[in-house]
C-alpha cells in the first residue's frame, strides 16, 4: 500500500470542518454546503492536522476560487491506495 499526499488551499477559518468535521464554527448552510463539495472532491482522501500559517491571498490562486479573498492556509491532504 502506498501513501500519497499533496496540498491544497483553502479558507483558514475551514479549518475545523476540513479536518475534524465539526461545522459548529460556520456560520452559514451555504458554506458548510460548499466546505462538503470541497471535501466530496478530495474523498477518499483525508486532510490532516499538517496547516500552514495563515495567509492573506487571492481566491484565484486557491483550490477554491469562488471563495471571497481573505486569509486561506495550506492544507496536506493524505490517501492510501493499493498498488
């Protein structure tokens, strides 16, 4: 079994939900709905504890661009699969 991993960006208050799926912290049923379409995307992966600092930047440059810019974090995103 190999173990694949890679970044992605995304806003730094998903935090929470992104690796602990505890939406308590979003305030709105349309962003937890588009923090769900992020995840359903990266599963079967699973995004880990690994985060950068947060960053202010553009939502172009993220793997979220129709997110409002604002501070977004590096997120290390890990799968397992049989070879």
């Amino acid at each position: 079994m190999n173990i694949y991993t890679w970044k992605v960006i995304a806003p730094a208050h998903w935090a929470i939900a992104l690796i602990y799926g505890d939406f308590s912290g979003i305030e709105s049923d349309e962003e937890c709905e588009r923090i769900e379409t992020f995840l359903d995307e990266l599963r079967p992966a699973t995004v880990t504890v690994d985060v950068s600092d947060p960053e202010i930047m553009s939502p172009h440059l993220t793997d979220t661009p129709n997110e409002l810019a604002g501070d977004y974090c590096e997120y290390t995103v890990i799968k397992a699969a049989k070879d």
